[in-house]
C-alpha cells in the first residue's frame, strides 16, 4: 500500500505545477487524502467489514468534500485536483493514470427505480487507463470510457466513449479528430486549448454548404429552362413565318 501511495504523491507532483513537496501533497490535498481513506476503506470492503468501511469513506467525504463508495475498484497513480464535490459510484472501476477534477460525478442513471433489483449490478462507468475527466463534468451509467480519452468539462456523457477520443457538451459529442487526445498530451480540465470545434455548430455548417450548392443547381435549372424557352419560342416563330409564306404562295397560286 505505501508503494501505491508514493506513487500516486509522485502523480500528483507531475500533474499539478503547484505541489512542491511530498509532505505538501500529504498536508494538503483533499485528492490525495481522500485516496487514503478510499485505500483503507476498500480494504475493509473486500474483507467483509461493510459497515466500517462505509463509516470511514465517509469520514473521508466530511473531510475532504470527495465521495468515494469503498466497492469502487480505482487503479494506480489516481489523481483528483480540487477535488470537492466529486462522487464516485460503488460499481465504477477506474484503471491507471487518471485525473479527475473538481465536481465530477461517476453515477448511476435510474439509482431510484427498483433498487432492489440493481444490488450487486454493474451501474457506474469505468475510465480506462489515461482518461482526464474535466470539473463538473456528468458521467452516467454502465458504460466505458476508452483508454486515453478526454471528457471536457460540464460534458454529460452517457454512451460509451472510443478510446483517445475527446468528448464536450451536453450530451457529449465528439470533436474533431485533429483536437482529439493522444496518450502523450495531458488537457487540464479535459479540454484542449485554442479553437475548439462545436459538433453541432459544424452539423448546422455543413447544412448550409448543402442548401448553398441546391441554390446553386436550381439556379442553372432555371437559366437551361428560360434558355430552352427563348429557343422553342424562336423555333416557334420561324415555323409560323414559314407556314405564312407557304399560304401566300397558294393564295397566289389561286
């Protein structure tokens, strides 16, 4: 266990510019020691011991504001920054290398319906190895989010997210592939810097490029039918001058 919490003091210095020491971390992150009361907890859990581990996490979430279910499964080298106001699911699993920032939830969709019948059911999501949750951010549901994934912040996300694919919105939708996360780029908050591409925006573009190139072919439609007018017309004229000279030609004829 004192391995498995160096490691995550160490992630926490990597992560955050503003920790510079490890007794820092220790003192005073609410992440990091709501991750001890959660190590501790879960320890508890899977021995039996329910309602004491239940009584220490919480114990840990009047502490630290961080709500961690002691049957939760999280990896190595977890990472919560700010942290308050994040809940975390008994069923949720959580592998190596992720961040979570302040107000994420990792929940159930229906925790009130027939409750009975979800005991001991898969609920809550599991993050994959990598994965940046941005704050306030809502994910919901027995669902994955792929290795390396970015969810960006105040995202609601309840269908499962590809792996290294970066989500935004409510309900999430993906980004384009170039602003899309690589296992390499670390995107605070879960969202990447500069321009970032609105999916619905980008829809409601290409609609308008679509009703540009239909005004466009209607247009040529239009100017082929006035010119194919104009020319019936002409031919019209031609074979009516026609037709009178033959007539006069046989009144003289008369």
């Amino acid at each position: 266990m004192f391995k498995t919490l160096r490691a995550e003091i160490d992630a926490t210095m990597a992560r955050d510019p503003a920790a510079r020491s490890a007794l820092e971390v220790i003192l005073c992150y609410p992440g990091f020691q709501a991750i001890l009361f959660y190590r501790l907890s879960h320890w508890l859990w899977i021995r039996n011991i329910k309602l004491f581990a239940r009584w220490l996490s919480q114990l840990g979430r009047f502490l630290t504001g961080i709500e961690i279910h002691p049957g939760a499964r999280i990896g190595c080298r977890f990472f919560i920054d700010h942290g308050m106001g994040v809940v975390i699911g008994e069923t949720a699993e959580i592998g190596d290398d992720v961040t979570l920032y302040h107000g994420v939830t990792l929940g159930g969709v229906a925790p009130s319906v027939d409750s009975e019948s979800q005991r001991n059911q898969k609920r809550h999501p599991s993050l994959e190895n990598g994965v940046i949750v941005g704050s306030g951010a809502q994910i919901l549901g027995p669902i994955t989010v792929g290795q390396d994934a970015r969810v960006g912040a105040n995202a609601v996300v309840t269908k499962a997210v590809p792996a290294r694919t970066t989500v935004v919105g409510i309900p999430a939708k993906s980004i384009q592939p170039s602003a899309a996360a690589s296992s390499e780029d670390f995107m605070a908050y879960g969202t990447p810097t500069g321009e970032i591409p609105d999916p619905i925006a980008r829809a409601l573009e290409g609609l308008l490029d679509e009703v540009q190139n239909l005004r466009a072919r209607v247009g040529e439609l239009e100017n082929d039918g006035e010119g194919s007018a104009q020319e019936n017309l002409s031919q019209a004229g031609e074979t009516g001058q026609d037709v009178e000279q033959e007539s006069d030609k046989l009144s003289g004829k008369c």
